[in-house]
C-alpha cells in the first residue's frame, strides 16, 4: 500500500515540478503546490496512466490533495 | 518542420489537399483524413512520393469513433502529434427562412463539432510533449457575414472564438491555436457559384482575382511552423484584400 503512496508522489513531484518534501499527505494541489488548473488536468491524466485507471471528471474534482488522490487510487485499484 | 506529424482533415480535395502537400514538402509526415475514398488514395499516393511515411484515415469527421480510431492509429504509428489543421467544411447554402433543419445541423457538425472533438483529442498528446500547432480553417465570411450561409457563417465564426478559447487555456504548454481565413479561393466550393455571383464577388477583391489553394496553404504552414511560436488566438486573413480585419 505504501508503495501507491509512493508512486502518488512521485508522480506529483514530476508533473508539478515541485520538492519532493513539499508533498506531504495534507498538501492541497492548487493551494499549497501551486498547480493551475491545466496541472490538474495533466495530473489526472498522469496518475490514470501509471495505474491503469480511469478516473472520472466527477471524482477528479473531488482529487484536491495528495492524500485524496492515494485514497482514489487504492480504492479503484482494490475494486 | 521536418519530422513533425500533422494532421489534415478534409484532405483528398481542394484546400486541404494542397495544405496536406505543401506540410510534407516542408518535411511533415502527413496524416491526411478525408471521406472520399477514391480521392483519399489518390491524394495519400501523391503525398508519400514527397513524404513516404505520411499516412490516410478514411473517417467521417462527423464520426467521433472513426476520428477516435484515427487518433489512436496515428498515435500508434508515430507516437506523437504535433500539428493539427482542422479543414474538413461544407456549405449547405439557403436562406434561413427556407433553410432546413437538417442543413443547419450538417453543416455545424461538420464544420465546427468536429474541431472541437479532434481538437481535444490531440490536446492530450500535445499537452505531454509540451508542443503543438492547431490551425483552424475559417472563411472571411465568418466575420463579414454572408447572405444565404448563415449556417456556414455561424460554424466558421464560431471556429474563431473557439481558437481563441483554446488558445488561452493551452498556451501555458506551448501549445498554439490560430485560424485561417481564407477569402475567395478558386477550388470545387467556389466553382459552385453562379458565374454572375463569381463576378460580383471578383469586383470586390482589390487584388482582382481569386486565390489559388497554395495562398492558404503558405498561411497554414506558417502558423503550423515552429518559428510562429508566439503567435497564438489570432485570424491570419488570406483574401486579397477583400476584407481588412
């Protein structure tokens, strides 16, 4: 499971182009990371990618922090 | 622009074909699109003599499976898009108190449903590589206004604010979003006018004369370039002086 997280993370640090040690489980992607919408856009598209999930519009907006994205993806990965 | 991929679509005849050559002589490898399927063939044969990895997607553009099947090939083949030139358009000219319903919406999805479709389905790919040229083919009468298109005009004005649109939300990523217009240009679609409607048209062009399709495609090769960079939203008017933006 850690390693989801992990990989969250990574992702996040490649496409936000930010420290790894800014992303903390709390961390809002627009507030604290400073990700624009488009970011957002691209993030999504790159988590669906390296999980092989699709990830709705409707549960994308939900996907506001780091932690919100982990639990997205362990639960669609474990349905 | 050696290497680039671009797709045209409305590819097998008139302006596209043209634009199509003129991509691959530049270095592009081509990916044509078009309905016709004689004509697609034709116009792939001529293309590969001057740029032998282009490739045709017979595809409705009316068709989002087939544009979808046409994007997801292209991907496969190429692994990149780069450029796109959303030209496929046809006119079903009447006067609105007598124009159908059906010529109404006909010519709209072609002619504007379809950009914004293929549209977004190159802006994932082009969003990646952080690259992308989308040049969009209008008509001068998409700002003048034209009596008797009125479904034709609305589809190419609304080409013009949607590029705008899409150019500010994708300029962040080096993508750019510019239209084309073209004034009157001599192909099948102005043949089709009445001779004394092409008479009353040719008085109003300073220049005299209409344009050839190598007119646009010079435009659409410029804006498709990488040196037009910083251009982005914007109308390149292509019209002898017909109209002045």
């Amino acid at each position: 499971m850690s390693n989801i997280a992990e990989r969250v993370k990574k992702i996040v640090v490649e496409q936000l182009g930010v420290e790894a040690s800014q992303v903390t489980e709390e961390a809002n992607f627009v507030e604290d990371l400073g990700a624009d919408s488009l970011d957002t856009v691209e993030l999504v598209m790159a988590l669906e990618e390296e999980f092989g999930c699709e990830i709705s519009d409707d549960a994308a907006e939900k996907i506001v922090t780091v932690k919100q994205a982990i639990e997205f993806i362990k639960k669609s990965l474990d349905g | 622009m050696q290497d680039r991929v671009a797709i045209v679509t409305g590819a097998s005849s008139g302006i596209g074909r043209v634009v199509a050559i003129h991509l691959a002589k530049l270095g592009a490898r081509v990916v044509l699109i078009s309905n016709e399927s004689i004509r697609i063939l034709e116009a792939l044969e001529e293309i590969r003599a001057i740029s032998p990895e282009s490739e045709a997607f017979e595809a409705d553009v009316t068709s989002l499976p087939c544009l979808e099947e046409s994007v997801k090939l292209t991907i496969e083949k190429f692994g990149r898009i780069d450029i796109l030139v959303n030209n496929a358009g046809i006119t079903r000219d009447a006067l609105l108190i007598r124009m159908s319903h059906a010529d109404w919406d006909r010519v709209l999805n072609v002619n504007l449903t379809s950009v914004f479709r293929l549209t977004r389905m190159v802006l994932k790919p082009m969003m990646k590589a952080r690259y992308g040229r989308i040049v969009n083919i209008s008509s001068v009468v998409g700002v003048t206004g034209n009596p008797g298109q009125a479904n034709y005009v609305a589809s190419k004005a609304g080409l013009i604010g949607f590029s705008k649109s899409v150019a500010l939300e994708t300029a962040s990523r080096n993508i750019t979003v510019n239209c084309v217009a073209p004034g009157f240009i001599a192909t099948a679609m102005t043949d089709a006018l009445n001779p004394k409607a092409k008479e009353a048209i040719l008085s109003r062009i300073p220049m005299g004369t209409m344009g050839s399709p190598e007119d646009v495609a010079h435009a659409v090769a410029f804006l498709a370039s990488e040196q037009a960079g910083y251009i982005t939203g914007e109308t390149l008017h292509v019209n002898g002086g017909l109209y002045m933006g």
